[in-house]
C-alpha cells in the first residue's frame, strides 16, 4: 500500500501512541511563526540569543552554512559537550574575536567580522577546517530522553523533516539537503503545489505528543514546490519532489537539526536506517516517537522477483531506475504514514540519503521489501531544482 495518510481527526494519549481515527496524526505544538524556535523544557527560545544571522535572504541554489571564526578558514557548529574532535571554542570569545572593529587602513571595503552565537547549555561550539559537512550526526546531548525498544534515540536522525498541513496534520516526512531545500516524495506534497504556504516543515522533532526534548525545534513555512514533471500519482514512478523553503535553516546551532548528503554510489548489498513515525503495523498505530528499523537494500533482479511473488502478480515489472527496494525481513518495515521518509547509509562517519519511502504490499512481511525512491537517479532533478528561483 502507499505510505500515505488520509485527513482526518485523532487524540493524543500520553503513553506514546497515538489512536487512529481514519488514519489522521497531529503533531501539536505552539503558536509558530516562520523560522520560529519551538521551546523544550524550559529552554529559552533562540531569539533571545544574540544570534547569528539566522533568517537572512538567500539565493536560491546558495548553500547556508554556518560562519567561519575569527576570519580562519574554518566552520564553527554547536556539538554535545565531549564530541568536538576539531578545536573547542569558548561561546564568547575571550581575545575579542568577532566582536571589535579592526582598523584596517589599506582595504577601503574590509568585510565585517561575523558574530558567533552561544550554544545552549550541553554544547560547545567547535571549528574545523573546511567546509560544513552534511550527513553528520552526534551522541544525544545530556539530559536526553532515553529510547524504547524500535525507538530511535534523540537526535539520531537530524536531517528528518516532519511535513505538517493545516491544523498541524501529519502528512509526511522529507529530508533536509541543504539550509533552503527539503527533499521528499511527490504523493505527499503535489496537491499542495499551488498553496505551498499551507505546508510546513518541521526539524529537530522526535517526540510528536510531547516536549521532553531538551533542544528546540524549529518550524518553517514552504514558499515552492518543484513536483518532477514525469511523476505518475498511479504508479509513483517520478516520485521525487522539492519543498523550498521560505527562510534559510541556520545550520550548525543544534546538532539536532543538520542536511544529509545526497547519494554518490550505489548501496545495494549495504544494510541502512529508514526512521519516522509511521505506523508500527499495516494496521496498526502511529508513533509519537520516532521509529527507526535497519534494512538491507537488494539489488533490482531480487526485487524484481521478491514483487512478483506478491499480489502484483508475474506480469509485474519493477522499474529500477525509479525505485530501490529494501527489507524483505519479518517484522522490519517502513508503513503506512512513512512515505518520503529518508533512507540512509553511513559511509566514512557521513549519512547519504539512497531512498526515500514510497510504497509496499503489506508492511514488515518476511521475502517482501518496501520499495523507495531510487534518490541517485533523481540527482540531476534535485539539482537543477535547488538552483532554481
């Protein structure tokens, strides 16, 4: 079946679960604004931090990346206390840096040196050379809520995005590929093509029901939507879509809230994550937590033959420039209430997204995988999508 879910209105109960009322799940949370901060536990809300320049205009196309300290060819980022391998940097510099005028006589147009923000209480603010990189991810910061079995832990997938319609309605999930750019499947997100703004993304969420994180999450509201051009709403073939950001994410304040890469090689034979919300069953519930499963992704000739055997029936062909396939193991599946969320393989300590959740027979069954977005084929789209205006 799709990983889909239909409109409509549930309670939230407390033991993390939610019941189902034809199939609709809600993400509540407060009062947002576009880019606005979501408090948790008490914290303060990033606004009242000095920050760096978080919701700044942005070229389309032009990655947002976190600011370089003290003029050094360097990127500077908020990790968990005891996971900087670059250089700690204290959160208010100690020699100035960043903070005076510097009289500078033989350049008429000196650029201004560029404020660091504070990192919350159990980060430290660390630099290393280079570029920011995506597809990183950290220990959960102390006081963390601990996970239950099939839950993920806090902050481990912090490149998923939550999709919320109107009435903060679960409609899906995406991934973020850069401060601008949230990648997800075209069932999800096409009716919404010509009201964008009535769709928002939500990152750094974990528990739906709740706020015992103890990070904020941050809301953003869509400006566009890139639909491929050849998507099939009966087949989902083409089912690969682009959700533009009104503001820039600003990378590198929460390690709960980072991109993933995309994909550089094939995958097949390589066991990966799929995390989300979904339900726990075909028919099953919706899960405040998030949920996250191991599968191992197949080559085309055993999807080909794994579908086949379903009530697809012999005729069917599997299209392997749309779709990967993975899983086929019992009881390990992504569901229905799944669909767009990231398929992702850790390479050298950095996460590329392979697939994205799209569509099954069942859920969870032992010789049947789910079947994903075949995210490498797409590149070209993706690309040429982001640099678009």
């Amino acid at each position: 079946m799709l990983r889909f879910i239909n409109v409509l209105l549930l309670s939230l109960l407390s033991n993390g679960w939610l019941p189902i009322v034809n199939a609709q799940m809600v993400f509540p949370e407060p009062v947002m604004a576009n880019g606005s901060q979501l408090s948790r536990s008490g914290f303060p809300l990033l606004s009242a931090f000095p920050i760096y320049n978080p919701f700044q205009a942005v070229v389309p196309g032009q990655l947002v990346t976190p600011p370089t300290y003290a003029g050094a060819v360097q990127t500077c980022i908020c990790v968990p206390t005891g996971q900087c391998t670059g250089t700690i940097v204290p959160s208010t510099p100690v020699d100035g840096s960043g903070l005076i005028d510097i009289r500078i006589v033989n350049n008429p147009t000196p650029s201004p040196a560029v404020p660091t923000a504070p990192c919350y209480a159990g980060l430290q603010r660390c630099c290393f050379s280079g570029p920011y990189r995506c597809g990183v991810r950290y220990p959960p910061v102390a006081g963390s809520p601990a996970a239950g079995p099939g839950q993920a832990q806090y902050g481990k997938y912090p490149w998923q995005a939550v999709l919320l319609g109107t009435g903060d309605v679960y409609q899906g999930s995406g991934v973020l590929i850069d401060a601008l750019n949230v990648l997800t499947v075209a069932h999800k997100v096409a009716n919404y093509s010509a009201v964008p703004n009535q769709l928002r993304v939500r990152m750094g969420e974990w528990n739906a029901a709740g706020d015992t994180e103890p990070l904020p999450a941050q809301e953003f509201v869509v400006s566009k939507i890139f639909v491929h051009p050849s998507f099939n709403p009966t087949n989902l073939m083409n089912d690969v879509a682009i959700l533009r950001l009104t503001v820039a994410v600003p990378l590198g304040q929460l390690p709960t809230i980072t991109t993933a890469c995309l994909p550089i090689s094939s995958y097949v034979g390589t066991r990966c994550w799929v995390s989300g919300w979904g339900k726990n069953d075909f028919n099953g519930v919706y899960q405040t937590i998030q949920k996250e499963v191991d599968v191992p992704i197949l080559d085309a000739a055993k999807c080909q033959s794994a579908l086949a055997a379903t009530r697809l029936g012999s005729a069917f062909v599997f299209d392997g420039n749309s779709f990967i396939c993975a899983g086929g193991e019992q009881g390990k599946d992504a569901c229905t209430g799944d669909g767009g969320s990231p398929l992702v393989c850790e390479l050298n300590g950095q996460n590329f997204v392979a697939g994205l959740s799209a569509w099954g027979i069942g859920c969870a069954t032992s010789n049947v995988p789910g079947v994903y977005v075949n995210i490498k084929t797409y590149t070209p789209f993706i690309q040429s999508s982001i640099q678009s205006s």
